[in-house]
C-alpha cells in the first residue's frame, strides 16, 4: 500500500524518478555550464528581483502619499473656505 502511494506520489517508481532527475540535473548542469552561470547566481538574482519589486511597490506607495499631500495642500483650504462661507449663510 505505501508503495503504490509512493509510487503515486513520485509519479512513478522511486529508480526511475531517481535515474530522471539524476539526468535531468546532468543536462541542466551542462546548459548553466555553458552559459556561465553559478547556481548561486541565480539565487542572487532571484533575490535580487524580488527587493527590486518590494522597493518599486513602496516607492509607488510613497509616490501616491506625495501626490495626496500636494493635492490636500489645494483641497482642503478651498473646502475649509467654502465651510465657512456657508455657515454665515441661511439654510434654504
């Protein structure tokens, strides 16, 4: 039973899975090789990638926090003023 269930996990039978990922990571190595790259390298870049978009998310972040205070700066006199004006004003 936990061989079925194992073999069912793998998708096969645990040699052959073990003889396909053992080629497999032959025929990978050669090609990283071959482009000169360094499996740690590519974790470098990986992790790379991902500062870049967490920095570029909090800099858009940052960026709608200027323009909100800026248009508050406009926004919020105009509407104070506009208040006020409307208190000394009677209620139709």
């Amino acid at each position: 039973m936990s061989d079925t269930g194992l073999s069912r996990f793998l998708g096969g039978s645990p040699a052959q899975v073990l003889l396909r990922l053992v080629f497999l990571s032959f025929v990978v190595g050669i090609v990283l090789s071959a482009l000169n790259l360094d499996p740690l390298d590519l974790i470098d870049m990986a992790v790379n990638f991902v500062e870049r978009l967490w920095d570029m998310g909090f800099h858009a972040i940052d960026r709608l926090g200027n323009y909100l205070v800026i248009g508050a700066i406009v926004v919020v006199p105009i509407w104070l003023i506009t208040r006020v004006l409307a208190m000394g004003r009677p209620r139709s």
